[in-house]
C-alpha cells in the first residue's frame, strides 16, 4: 500500500479537520505488504504450537525435560525458517514443505508425549480456540478433508454447548466442570491428529512447481537457451516424473510427507538443472542494501503494531531495541573491513532479522489486542474531551485548543520517516509518550475543575 499525502497534513487550515482521520488510519495508511499465505501458515502453526506448549504446562502435562526439548526443537523450526527467508524474504515450494514436515513430527511428537492432565488450565475457551485453529490450519494446507474437518468441527460445536452450559451468571465455569470439558478436548485433539495423519496430500504446491518448470523450459525454447534435444530430454524427465507421481498417488493409502517432500525435493532438483542447461543458474546476489530494506519493513511493522495495539509501548521498546543492535553489529563488522560486509555477513545479518521478524509473528499470532494502542489513545483523549466539555468543565475555547494540540501532535509525528518515506517505531513511540502525557495532564485538570466548589 502506498503512503499518501501524509506530509501534506501539515497546512494549518487543514491540520484540525484531517488528524482524526490521520489518527485512526495510521496503521493503514502506513501499512506493510501482507506476508505470503505460505508464510502465514507456517507462522501460525508455530504460534499455535507454542500455545499449545503453555497449556502442557499449566496442566502438568508434560514433564520439565519434555517441555524443554519441544521448545528447542520448535526454536528449530524457526531457526530453519529465518535462514531460508534470508535469501529473499519469501518461502519457496519445497521450503514450505521442509518447514511443514518438520512441524508433523513435532506436532505428532507432543501429542504422544502428552499425559492426562493433572488440573485444569486458567482459560478452558483459550483451549477450544487454540484446537480449532490448528483444525482450520490443517483445513487450509489440505492436511485434513473437509469431510473430517466437517465431522471434527461438529464435535467441537458439541463441546462449545457445555461450555455454555457450564457458565454461571457471570460468565464463570467451575474447577470440576472446566477439567471434564478440557478432557474431552484432549480426546478431540488426538483424534483430530490422527485425522490429520490420515489425511490426503496436499500435491497443489507440487502441481504449481511443475507448472511453473514447464513454463520455464517454454521460455527456454522462445529465447534459444535451450537446443531441440535438450528440450526433449527435459520433457522426457518431467513425463517420467509424472509418471512415477501416479504410481505413488494410486498406492492405496494417501502419502506421508515425507514422500511429498520427496517428490518436491525431486522437483528441485529437476529445476536446477533446468537453469543450468539455460546457463541461467546463478542466483541473485543479495547485497548491502537489502538489509537495510528489510529493517526498514520490519522497523515499520513494529510502529503498526504499536499505532493498533498489537505491540504493547514496552514490548515495541524490546523490539526496536533488538534491531538497534543488529545495526549496531553490522557498523562493527563494517568498521573491520572499510565500510563493507562479506558475502557471508550480509547473510547472516539478514538471517537475524528474519529471526526477529518470527518472533514477532510469533508473539502477535491469534492473540487480543495488547491494549487500545495510538490509535485507540487518540479516540480515547477526544471522548475524554467532549465528555469534559458536555459537563462544562471545560469551555468552547479550551476545547479547541486541545482538539489542536492533538492534530499538531499527530501532524509532526507523521512527518518525522526514514530515508525511504516509512513509518518508525522511534516516532509511533514519541507519538505515545505525548498522547500518554497529554492525556494524564487532561485527567488532571479535569479531576481538579470537578472538585472544585462552584461560585
């Protein structure tokens, strides 16, 4: 999305009229490109994982060495995702399936490492959402059938009929009835997984791949980068494939992803050379200036997630500062060799920033809202100032002032960007610290006009 007209704002006419519009959209506005689906999904999985490891151990679920081992391993899986989107911030075809095989196993391990709970969690509808999501991600990655997922999704809107059941006049469930329905999730749960164990193979990424080989050895023959025998022994090797893919599919039993791997990594293969008989196999080098570009987004990401209250102001500091110190690393490394980064280093910086770009993913997955953020600030400080004007606490002139002082506020804030026009987490948090301030100095006075005796 484009950022438009912000720096425009700035004509005073036009400053008071246009900042609660500014102040509500900045987010949007100011927005990132949206993560890819594949990206998306497996980010999900990860945070559902990480959820699901919380609910063990609140429950007692699994012992303190177990827990230990499944966050290792699922630090693995992020490790192995920042380094693949090093390259070009995306996944590829056989990297989503790497990434999502890696997660079966897991997922697969903690089920049977899982023991009957010994107590109930603090939040028995955080349980059933976390459950339905995993069943909605499987949906998504064709892991399950939407027969299963049909007869899975009824089972689990049976549970949610206790649940309402079991609430008291406040909305409460008590101890014993919230360890009965959390039992009969857990029995959902693995039935879920065998399901999903079961399901067919997901071979739409796979079709997309030969696709896309096809096409390329289509632009190989328009460009004369490819001879007549080599197109035919290339067509030859992809109707082999082929035929082997059939073989497989028609074994009986759906494929386990291993085999899918398998036949994507087969895929990959046959791409390479592909590129190689083209004499087009040399990949693109990433330099310097890509990782100033992706601190630059993800640096932008971080100011939106405090404007719409993803981020709390603390953990928007944390994140702001964890970046500080990559640059601060790659001005050390430079400083070394006279301003330049090595091949390697670039590559290793740009996996650290994707490392921190998953643990923000993480950290912000399917979670409410941290708190109203700026945005919500804003609208918050004008409710605050039409209720203190309706009271006549505060006069017609006093209010314009403040609703001015806002909009000049929100009009500098938006003007202070990086070299490329972006949004910066240093700006959304002076931003807060003087909405914060201007709203607690508003309390104030207002609290001090109501006590005060009328003449």
């Amino acid at each position: 999305m484009k950022v438009t007209g912000l720096r425009k704002l700035a004509a005073p006419m036009l400053s008071l009229s246009l900042s609660l519009s500014l102040s509500l959209g900045l987010a949007a506005l100011v927005g990132v490109p949206a993560l890819a689906a594949a990206d998306r999904n497996v980010d999900a999985r990860q945070g559902t994982m990480q959820a699901r490891l919380r609910d063990a151990m609140e429950a007692g679920r699994l012992t303190d060495a177990k827990l230990h081992e499944m966050k290792q391993e699922l630090q693995k899986v992020a490790d192995q995702e920042a380094i693949f989107k090093s390259k070009d911030g995306e996944l590829s075809t056989l990297e989503t399936m790497q990434l999502h095989t890696m997660l079966d196993k897991l997922n697969k391990e903690l089920e049977s490492a899982l023991t009957e709970r010994t107590g109930a969690s603090v939040d028995v509808e955080a349980v059933r959402n976390q459950l339905s999501q995993r069943m909605m991600d499987a949906l998504e990655s064709k892991r399950l059938t939407q027969e299963k997922f049909d007869r899975f999704h009824a089972d689990l809107m049976s549970i949610d009929k206790q649940i309402a059941a079991a609430k008291n006049a406040g909305g409460q469930i008590a101890t014993n009835d919230q360890m009965r329905i959390e039992l009969e999730l857990d029995n959902l749960s693995q039935r879920f997984l065998s399901g999903e164990r079961e399901g067919l193979a997901d071979l739409s990424l796979i079709d997309k791949r030969k696709e896309e080989l096809r096409t390329m050895i289509r632009q190989g023959v328009a460009r004369g980068h490819l001879t007549e025998d080599e197109v035919d022994d290339l067509r030859q090797q992809l109707y082999n494939y082929d035929a082997k893919e059939e073989r497989m599919t028609k074994m009986g039993r759906p494929l386990t992803s291993d085999e899918q791997l398998a036949m994507a990594l087969e895929l990959e293969r046959f791409g390479a050379e592909i590129r190689a008989r083209m004499d087009n196999g040399v990949d693109i080098k990433i330099t310097a200036r890509t990782i100033d570009h992706r601190k630059a987004a993800l640096d932008q990401t971080f100011a939106n997630a405090l404007f719409g209250g993803d981020l709390t102001v603390a953990e928007a500091k944390e994140f702001k500062d964890n970046l500080d110190q990559i640059t601060v690393t790659e001005n050390a490394l430079k400083s070394q060799n006279n301003g330049q980064l090595s091949q390697e280093q670039i590559e290793d910086i740009l996996i650290t920033v994707e490392k921190l770009k998953g643990k923000f993913s993480r950290l912000t997955f399917n979670r409410n809202k941290a708190w109203t953020g700026v945005d919500g600030l804003v609208i918050s400080i004008r409710d605050q100032i039409a209720q203190a004007t309706q009271a006549r606490l505060l006069s017609a002139q006093e209010n314009d002032d403040l609703q001015s002082k806002i909009a000049d506020i929100l009009v500098a804030k938006s003007n202070e960007r990086n070299a490329q026009g972006l949004a910066t987490t240093d700006a959304a948090l002076k931003l807060a610290a003087e909405l914060t301030a201007l709203s607690d100095q508003l309390t104030h006075e207002i609290a001090a006009k109501s006590t005060k005796p009328k003449a």
